[in-house]
C-alpha cells in the first residue's frame, strides 16, 4: 500500500508537470504487484480521470487549455475508449501485455525524435479531430498506456505549443479513463482493487495537482526527452522478457 501511494505520487507530478509518464502505473502494478492486465488498467485509468481533471483545470486557469479542441478531440476519444475496453477483455494476457510495451516504445521514440513547433496555429477540421480522438482513445484504452503519451505527440505534430498540448492531453484522458475505468473496474477481483482505490486517488491526485501548479516553471524539453529515454528502455526490457 506504501509503495503504491509513492509511486501514485510520483507519477502524479511527471504527469501534471509533462502530460505523460501515466503509462508507468500499469507497468508498476503488473510487473511490481503482479496483478492481471485488468485490475491493473481498472487502477490505472481510475488515476488518470484523477490526474485530467485536476490538471487541465489547472492549466484551464492559466488560459493554456484550448477548450473547443479539447471537447472535439474527446467525442471521439469517449466512445472509441468502450471499444477498447471489449477489444482488450478478448484477447490474451500476453497479447495485451505487448500491445502496451509496444505503446509505450513507440511513443517513447515519437516524443524523443520529434522536434518541437511552438506557437503555430493549429489548422485541422472538427471531423479530423474527432477521427484522431477515436483512434487514440481506442489505442489508449485497449493498451493502458494513458492518453497523453499518445496524444501529446499528434498535437505536437500538428503545431500545438507545448503546454497548451499538454493541457489538452490531460483534458482528453478523462474521457478516455471514465468508460475504461468502469469497464475494467466491473470486469476486476474487487476484493484486490478496492481498497486501493481511496489511496491510488489521493496520492496521484497530490502528485498531479503539485505537478500542474508548477510545469510552466520546468525545462520541458529535457523532462520529455528523460522520460521518452526511460520509458524506451523499460519498455524494450519487458517486450524481451515476454518473449
């Protein structure tokens, strides 16, 4: 239970400071507890409803969180995270295991080899939008690997300054984490992730709202590129060991 409200903790503030790192809970709660793919998305995605709310609200106050993209972005994302959440309880274990490794390897290089377009303005229709929330909610939800690792990359790519992005990501990921949460939730042990939840909500909602009050005051750039580096390695290490 300690070890799990650090590591909430923690998490929390990279996600609230960068928009990602969220893909890490998972990995924590099957390769560290050991628990099944479902009781550790149902946990995870419960933090990142947390950590979306508190921390676009946060960059919200600071005028960082462009709400019409954000809304578009999450019609799409809403209704494609109930897909992923069936897609992911019929397929194997394993399977579901290197879906989220591979997830988090590739968005780990994205976010590495990209190179930043700050102040651009962004140019893309609402269909388009709520196309490219589908297909990353429906990513994010059968993996785990959390919107924003998925998210913030295509609207870096499309022009989107880096806070701002990181503020629609947060914004995104509750309505990727509220279907799949319920989903994964209904499908756990509830003996196993109920009396985790009050402690998983209270440590990653700290960690998030500390993160968020401060990450307009971090390097960005090298707090990305860290956790891009890591999150590579992590995930290199687990597909290996899979196989």
């Amino acid at each position: 239970m300690l070890l799990t409200i650090i590591i909430n903790f923690i998490v929390g503030v990279l996600v609230g400071v960068s928009g990602i790192a969220g893909f890490l809970l998972p990995i924590y709660y099957i390769s560290v507890m050991n628990l099944r793919s479902v009781e550790a998305l149902a946990l995870s995605f419960t933090a990142f409803i947390v950590s979306g709310a508190l921390g676009s609200f946060n960059y919200y106050k600071k005028n960082l969180l462009n709400l019409r993209i954000a809304i578009i972005l999450s019609i799409g994302s809403f209704f494609a995270s109930f897909l992923g959440v069936k897609a992911n309880l019929l397929i194997p274990e394993q399977i579901v295991q290197i879906i989220l490794y591979t997830m988090v390897l590739l968005s780990g290089i994205s976010i590495l080899i990209r190179k930043n377009k700050e102040n651009q303005k962004i140019k893309c229709n609402e269909f388009l939008l709520i196309v490219i929330g589908f297909v990353t909610g429906f990513i994010c939800s059968i993996s785990g690997a959390g919107g924003p690792i998925i998210v913030l990359p295509i609207l870096l790519m499309l022009g989107i300054g880096i806070h701002e992005a990181v503020a629609t990501s947060l914004f995104n990921s509750v309505f990727i984490g509220i279907p799949s949460s319920i989903g994964y939730i209904l499908n756990s042990d509830l003996s196993i992730i109920l009396p985790l939840i009050p402690a998983v909500i209270l440590s990653h909602g700290a960690g998030v709202y500390f993160g968020s009050k401060n990450g307009n005051r971090i390097n960005q750039d090298i707090l990305k590129k860290t956790v891009a580096v890591f999150s590579i390695l992590i995930s290199m290490y687990k597909l290996i060991s899979l196989f």
